[in-house]
C-alpha cells in the first residue's frame, strides 16, 4: 500500500503532518504526480467560484481514469460553482444532496435554503461501488465539530465511490471532516489548509479518531478484490 503521494506522507499518521499540510492549495498541489488520486472529495469556500475552476483543472491532472470529484456547492452559488468546474475540465454527473430539516439552512431572498449540495463531476466515468441516492439527511451533529459537513453523508459517499486501498484529496480540508472519515474507514489521504490554527485542529481531530479495528495488509488486501 503507497504511503507517498510525491513528497507528501499519506495520513492516517501518527507525526505531526498527519497527512494534512499548511499552506496554499494552489501551491501544494503542484507536487501532486499526475494521475495519482482515486477520489477528490472536498468543500470549498462556496463564493470563491474561481476555486471550483481551479479544482476541477487539478483534479483533472492528479484523478486516475474513471474517478470522481465530489466539491460541496452553497446553493446560492450553485449555477456559477457547476459552470466554472465545465471550464475546468471535468464532466457534471449529478448532485448529492445533503438535507437539513431540522436547522435552518443558509438564508436566500425571501427565505432560506435548507440543503447543500455536493456536486459530482468526474474524469471518464466514475461507477461508485453501490447505488448511491441523491438525497441524504444532516442529521445534528454532536461534540465539537457542529459546524463541519456531517460525518455519516461524507462517510456514505466516500465508501461508495474509493475502497480501503484507494488515496482520497482534499484541497480545502477545514477542520479536517474527510480527513477523519478516512481514518475511520482505512483510507489514504492528503489534506491542505491554509490557516495553521485549523490544520491542527484537524490534525488532532483525526488524531482522536478511532481507525478501523481490522485493515487488510498489502498480501491480504489482494484477496479482497
């Protein structure tokens, strides 16, 4: 099982990078080779269109064939979000919606949304391991973290689309949500950050994350497939 993407050590680690790094993802992600992540799955400042551009056009380059590229979208910015990651290179398949009823959403004239969307664009074609449906409660969350994406609809869409020998990216990782869910389900990760004070709040967040109580070895992992 790889433990590098470039130079960057893979999470789930026990050092202090932890597989999440401080800086730029604009920069970081330049060391990433091509053709090397199996899952993009993230949450970008929803009014920073320019960021769905840029983050289709590396995940263009850094996805294997026949990947996908989940990015949490604002409804408010949801027509600018999808036509700025078409320029970026990547084809629209659908959204995934994560619902809220019981909080209000983000406000919009005249009332207030009460779901997110995560779009899903891929390179080639992307075939998640199960029927994935595109509605999925936020239930409230507990501990914390309230204010992150719910973990159990990151875990759903994560497992579906990358299995426990695959590298998942996440260019906006905040307090470090995707990260831990791959902890929690054995993936590989990277994650970027750039305020310092929330990458290490991730980093202890993933770092208080139980694993899962069995993880194939390299020789048995084969037998899994």
């Amino acid at each position: 099982m790889i433990d590098h993407l470039g130079p960057y050590l893979l999470g789930p680690n026990d050092t202090p990078e932890n597989g999440i790094y401080t800086g730029d993802a604009r920069e970081l992600a330049k060391a990433i080779p091509d053709e090397s992540v199996d899952l993009v799955f993230t949450d970008p400042v929803y009014d920073h269109i320019d960021d769905y551009r840029w983050l289709a056009e590396t995940a263009s380059r850094v996805l294997k064939m026949d990947r996908a590229c989940l990015a949490f979208c604002g409804i408010g910015w949801l027509g600018p979000s999808i036509e700025a990651m078409l320029q970026g290179g990547l084809d629209y398949q659908w959204q995934l919606i994560l619902s809220m009823p019981y909080r209000n959403g983000g406000h919009i004239p005249g009332g207030f949304s009460q779901y997110i969307s995560c779009l899903w664009f891929q390179k080639g074609i992307a075939r998640p391991s199960r029927q994935v449906p595109d509605m999925r409660l936020w239930r409230p969350a507990e501990g914390p973290f309230h204010w992150a994406k719910n973990p159990d609809f990151v875990a759903y869409y994560l497992d579906a689309f990358c299995d426990d020998r695959n590298v998942v990216c996440d260019f906006f990782g905040g307090s470090g949500t995707v990260p831990a869910v791959c902890k929690m389900l054995g993936r590989r990760y990277l994650a970027f950050e750039i305020d310092p004070a929330v990458a290490q709040t991730a980093r202890d967040r993933v770092r208080d994350t139980q694993p899962p109580l069995f993880v194939p070895e390299p020789e048995q992992a084969a037998l899994w497939t």
